[in-house]
C-alpha cells in the first residue's frame, strides 16, 4: 500500500510538470506572437530593391581666354576755334554836329577825334593866316596858319581849340563852350564832383597852380586842372578847388603834364 501510494503520488507529479510544460509553451507561443506583430504608429519603409541612378555629372566647359588687345588710341576731335565776329562798322558820326550836341569823351569831341586824320571832320577848318597880324600872312609862311573851329555863331571867343601835328589830330582843349563829359563835368565843376563822378581817376603831377587828373584808356585821355589855392593871387577865390582847365590828348599823349599858366592853348597863336 505503501508502494501504491508513492506511485500516484509520483503520477501527480508528472502530470503538475507535464501543465507546467504546456503552460510554458503556451506562453511562449504568445510571447512570441506579440515580438512578431508590427508596432504601432509609421512603419520604418523597407528599402527598394531597385536602385536609383545617379545622374552623370556634366564637364564644366573650359573658358577660353580672350585676348584683350590695347585699344587702337582715338585722336581726340579736332576743335574749330572760335573766330570772334568782325567788329560791327562804326556809325558814321556826323562830319559837324550841332555845337550843343557835343560831348567830351577820351576819343575827342564829336568827330574830331584825337589820333585821327582831322579830314574826317568839318568841325574845324585851316585858316593859313590865322596868326598873322593885320590879317594876311606872307605867301608860303606856315608859321601863321592854324586849324580853326568853324561854328561861326558862336560869338563868344573859340567854343575850343585844337592842334594838329602831321594831319593827326593830337589835342583838343575845351575853352568858352560850356562842353560837358558823359558823367557831367567841365569847366568849373568841383573836385569833389570831379572824384565822384569818376572814382578811378588818376592823381597827376601838382604845381603850385594847380593838381592835375586825367582818366585814360585805348582812345586817349581827358585831362582836368584843378586850382589848388597854393598860389592865391593866380585864381579868384571862387575858382579854387574847381576845375580851371579841360583837354583831350591822343594815346600818344602824357596826360600827366600841366598847361596852367604858360600860355600853352591848342590852336593858339
């Protein structure tokens, strides 16, 4: 009986180890079905089996060199010079304006015109006996004759002077007309006016009569005397500081000398 039991006992035990086997296997099985099901979410895509080709890669072309030549030198345009117009003519002055028309200016007086030929104008006129006493110079004897103003309605003495040297005409002094410059002075207009009216006035030579001015340029120069006073029984009292003397001499000229007091009068005698 002993031995019986023994056996079925050890008949339970095969058969716990024979359910403990199956219960084994069993879980291996689902053990092993689960490692095998796909995870969830995105799947890892499996590689293609057909490979892509790579593009062939193109050669970069090789640049050929330019050969860059010097530029051929462009001669520069040829500029015409510019030739300045002809100076429009001169307007024909009048050979004898009206005495009441004249104007001082450094070019003389109408159209008597320091430094040119005195046929140009009638203004004046030769008279071959103007300095002979008694009125008649003997025959051939220039030393007499003198060109002289030929406005004979002027009464009054000589409205001016003027001196002739080679047919030229050199000087001509402003005398009894009451003959003006452009800027409104003559004889016995003030210093002052005299500066004011030409601010670049030239300051000559002074004696003890009076003190030289002169404005000049291309045509010639307008010549004033002022009395200064040094010597005060010479000019009256109301002539000092005023201007006693008026003169227009040709380019040739020196403006810068006095004729005051020495009796040095174009045209006289």
């Amino acid at each position: 009986m002993g031995k019986h039991t023994r056996n079925r006992s050890g008949g339970r035990r095969a058969s716990r180890a024979s359910a403990l086997i199956g219960f084994v296997a069993a879980a291996t099985l689902v053990l092993g079905g689960c490692a095998s099901a796909e995870p969830e979410g995105d799947p890892t895509p499996t590689p293609s089996s057909t490979r892509t080709a790579r593009p062939t890669p193109t050669p970069t072309p090789t640049p050929t060199p330019v050969t860059t030549e010097d530029p051929v030198p462009t001669a520069a345009p040829t500029v015409a010079p510019t030739v300045a117009p002809p100076p429009a003519p001169e307007a024909a002055l009048p050979r004898k304006p009206a005495l009441d028309s004249l104007v001082v200016t450094t070019a003389g007086l109408g159209s008597l015109r320091v430094g040119r030929p005195v046929t140009e104008t009638d203004m004046v006129a030769y008279d071959p006996d103007f300095c002979a006493e008694g009125g008649s110079a003997p025959a051939g004897d220039a030393r007499f004759g003198r060109w002289a103003h030929t406005y004979t309605e002027f009464t009054a003495g000589r409205p001016f002077g003027v001196r002739v040297t080679n047919d030229s005409v050199e000087r001509v002094d402003i005398l009894e007309a009451p003959l003006l410059t452009s800027a409104g002075i003559g004889r016995g207009s003030t210093v002052e006016q005299l500066q004011d009216a030409y601010p670049g006035i030239t300051r000559g030579t002074s004696t003890p009569l009076v003190d030289v001015f002169f404005v000049r340029d291309a045509a010639g120069s307008i010549v004033f005397e002022v009395a200064n006073g040094s010597t005060t029984d010479y000019f009256l009292p109301d002539e000092i500081g005023t201007v006693i003397s008026m003169r227009v001499v040709a380019p040739s000229v020196n403006p810068d000398q006095s004729v005051a007091g020495g009796g040095d009068i174009a045209g006289g005698c």
